[in-house]
C-alpha cells in the first residue's frame, strides 16, 4: 500500500443557501485552505476534519492500493481522464471543499 497526496484545490461557498439555512457569520470552511497538502492511506490525516474524510476515504483507500480488481488503474476513463487521480469534495453542501486525490509510489509505513 502506497500514500495517498490530497491537496485542497477549492474552498467553496454557497450564499444563497448559507442565507437560507446556515448560521449568521457563516463562511468557508475554517480548517482547510486551498493549496493544503496532505497525505493519507488507510488512515485519516490529522488536520482533516471527519465529515470530509468520511467523504473521500474510498478514493484514498483505492489509490493507496493501486489496481481494481480488474488490472485496471483505478477511476481512470471514468470519470477522471489522468491515471491515479480522483476528484471529490467534502459533505458540506454550503461550504464544500474540493480535494484532489492522487496515488504516489511512497510506501506507507505500516
């Protein structure tokens, strides 16, 4: 099993549905950033939040393992046109963050 690199590439913000359902003061989420690295393999990096590793674990656990059962590099030709590479965002729906999840060849540490 190989990590995983997660890299923060958008914090979003939804107004019309923070006005509608969020709390006064609402804005982007307060623990990630865009550009944030952060590796992963089967386990949660620290400094991402529950909600959003919740979210995006089954991409991180598939890449650090390669190939499907297939042979087949995973979510290639999918939906994501580079090889090793997904796309997900965190389960906020007013204030989403975007992640790009991307297999490396460094081996996690068991």
């Amino acid at each position: 099993m190989n990590k995983v690199k997660i890299t923060v590439l958008e914090t979003t913000f939804n107004e019309r549905l923070a006005k509608l359902y969020g709390v006064p003061g609402l804005a982007k989420c307060p623990f990630m950033n865009e550009g944030d690295v952060l590796y992963a393999d089967y386990a949660k990096p620290p400094a991402l939040c529950d909600e959003a590793w919740k979210a995006i674990y089954k991409f991180a656990f598939a890449l650090a393992h390669g190939v499907g059962s297939d042979g087949k590099l995973l979510y290639h030709g999918d939906w994501i046109r580079t090889p090793g590479v997904a796309i997900g965002s965190c389960n906020d729906g007013i204030r989403p963050v975007i992640f790009k999840l991307e297999a490396t060849d460094e081996p996690s540490i068991p």
